[in-house]
C-alpha cells in the first residue's frame, strides 16, 4: 500500500472527538464518591444530633464551605491532569485558597480567644476519630476517582494522584463533617486540613502504580 492510500484510509470514518467526555466521567465519579463517602458515614458513624440548633448549623456551614471548596477546586485540576500534558495547565494557588483561607480564619480565632483555650480549640474531643476516620472513609471515593482517571490519559502520574487524593479526601471531609461536634476553626484547619493532606500525599505515592498506562 502507498503512502497517499494508507493516509487515505486512516482517514476514512473518523469521528469527532468529544471533548467533554473526561470531564463528564470525573463529575460523575465525583457523585458516586460523594454518596459512597455519605453512605459511609451514615451506616457507621451516624449524623451529629444537635443539627437543629443554629450554632451546630452554622459551624456545618463553615466545615462545607471549606472542604466543598477543596474538591470544587482539585475536581477542576484532576480533570485538566486526566488528559495528556494537563500539567502544564495546573497552577497550585487556586488549589492551596481552601487551606490559605481556613487557616487564616483559625489563626484570627486563636488570636482572639485566650491563650488558655488554645488546647482545647486546637485538640477538641475527636481528634484522633477524625485523623482515623477521614483517610478510611476516602478510601472508597479514591477508588472512584482512580477509576475515571483511568479511563482518559494522564501523562503527570504523580500530580493526577495527588489531586485524586485530594479529592477523595475533600470529599471524605464534606461527609465526616455530618458528624463530627468538634467545632472551632482551629480544629478543622489542623485536623479537617492535615488529613486531607495526608490523603494527597498518599495519592501522589499511589498514582504512578494505579494509573500507569
């Protein structure tokens, strides 16, 4: 066969690309993460009980906005890294706002509560539950997210786990929050952040082997 012919017929039948195909397989594992992680949470730890109160309702809102913001924005990212040569879209400043912000707050809270309360709003009572819990309840939605990865092309092994990780453990936190009494800005940067962050960490170390194509 010559050249001309076998462009011709490599050029035969092609249909378009559909371009908001990565993208959809992503939204659509970010759901099924979503209710996997709820499900979780529900069945085995159950939702706080004073949610009826305005002050639990308004310490949820904040915990939400917070952990709702780290997947909104590592879910934008992990879409861009699932296609090939996606890394060099990424920027990681829209990523680290979340934590930027809830840290600020934390430090403004500390700053104006006695330094005798300082433990306490640090620590609070459910600490090492949420150093457990949140990394365990992720591990479901990192499944999730690794499969949708999957199935598009990451070239940036270690950068599209990471943020698989960081959504997953976004989204563990957004569930965990449901439950968890303990309150104060300072708690949930440390111990909402850090575990989210021990997520990504993980991701990063995972990712070369579960999307290696």
């Amino acid at each position: 066969m010559k050249t001309d012919e076998l462009i011709a017929a490599l050029s035969n039948n092609v249909e378009p690309v559909d371009r908001r195909l990565v993208g959809r397989t992503v939204a659509i594992a970010l759901g099924l993460a979503l209710v996997a992680a709820l499900g979780l949470v529900l069945a085995g730890l159950g939702v706080r009980a004073d949610l009826t109160t305005p002050r639990a309702v308004t310490f949820l809102f904040l915990k939400l906005a917070f952990t709702l913001a780290t997947v909104g924005a590592a879910a934008v990212y992990l879409t861009r890294l699932a296609r090939p040569g996606g890394e060099r879209k990424i920027s990681l400043g829209l990523a680290a706002l979340p934590f930027g912000a809830i840290m600020l707050l934390a430090g403004i809270s500390l700053g104006q509560a006695p330094s005798s309360h300082w433990d306490r709003m640090v620590m609070g009572d459910q600490w090492l539950e949420c150093l457990i819990s949140v990394p365990i309840i992720a591990i479901v939605p990192f499944a999730v997210v690794i499969w949708a990865v999957r199935k598009a092309a990451p070239t940036n092994l270690v950068q599209a786990g990471a943020f698989g990780g960081l959504v997953a453990g976004g989204v563990s936190a957004v569930a965990y929050a449901l439950h968890c009494t303990d309150d104060s800005l300072p708690f949930v940067a440390l111990w909402y952040g850090g575990t989210i962050v021990l997520c990504t960490l993980a991701g990063a170390a995972l990712g070369p082997r579960l999307l290696r194509w």
